[in-house]
C-alpha cells in the first residue's frame, strides 16, 4: 500500500506531462506508461517487477533528459520522485522477504516438533503411530503361556509377547 502512495509522487512529479518546453508529449506518455506499470506491479504485490520497471522507468527518463526532451528543473522533480518511490518498494519488499522468511522457519519448526513428537520423523498423525508389542499383557491380557494358545501378541512362545517368537 505505501508503494502505491509514494507511486503516487511519481505521478505527481509527471502531472504537467502535457506538451510544453520541459517535456515532449512523447517522453510525457512513454513516462506516463511507465508510472502505470510500476504502479499495477506494486498494486499485485509484485515488488521485484515493480522495482525492475522502475529501473527501465529511469532509463527511459536519462534517455529523455540526454536527448534534451525533459529540462532539467522537470527531471530533477522527477528523480527526487523515483528516489522516494525506490525507498518505499525495497522497504516494502525487504517486509514482504522478512515475513516469508519467518513463516517459512515456523513451517520448519512446526514440521520438526511433529515429527519428534512421534519419534519417528513422520507426519505425526495418529494412524502413523505403531503399537508396542514388548511388555506382559500387551494386547488384551493373555499372556500366551498356556498350551496351544497362539493367539495373543507375541506368537504364544510363552514370554509374555514380545513379538521375537
């Protein structure tokens, strides 16, 4: 939002872009086109195209004043204009990369407490958690030492069920 206001000085700057001694009407609407491209690119949230079509927006405008169609006093108000809407966008950008970062070390943090939190790395949901088969009465308290019963957790070798049988 604030890369729009200071936008906006930009624009202000090139509001007498009409034709007269200080600015061509071609350099006025190239300038003009210019302001609207930083400006949509802003507005998307695409800070790095705005910035890079302000770095074409002041090529476009030393060409102009090099070629003598843009005075002097109308590019110093111009620059002073690109100056402030630069600060503003890598401002606004260095928020934008800070907040990602952050979000992205959250992400990771939240990722490696799930997976701790399980022991085993993996995603943490309850239908990935696996049954401890190594103590007495693990199961439904048999313990399998009686003849032919089989059926508990450790295979009926008689050792209270720890699943080596």
């Amino acid at each position: 939002m604030a890369a729009l206001l200071a936008t906006g000085a930009l624009v202000w700057a090139l509001a007498g872009c009409a034709p007269t001694p200080a600015l061509d009407s071609a350099t006025g609407e190239t300038l003009q086109a210019g302001v609207v491209g930083i400006a949509e690119r802003a507005d998307a949230g695409d800070l790095v195209g705005a910035l890079a079509e302000l770095d074409l927006f002041e090529e476009e405008l030393a060409a102009a004043a090099d070629a003598g169609r843009i005075d002097a006093d109308r590019e110093a108000e111009v620059r002073e204009a690109v100056a402030l809407v630069r600060a503003d966008l890598e401002s606004s950008l260095a928020e934008q990369e800070a907040a990602e970062q952050k979000e992205a070390e959250a992400d990771a943090s939240e990722s490696t407490a799930t997976g701790s939190a399980t022991g085993d790395g993996d995603s943490g949901r309850a239908d990935d958690t696996e049954t401890d088969d190594s103590g007495p009465g693990n199961g439904n308290g048999n313990d399998n030492s009686g003849p032919g019963n089989n059926n508990g957790n450790g295979g009926g070798n008689g050792n209270g069920g720890n699943g080596n049988g």
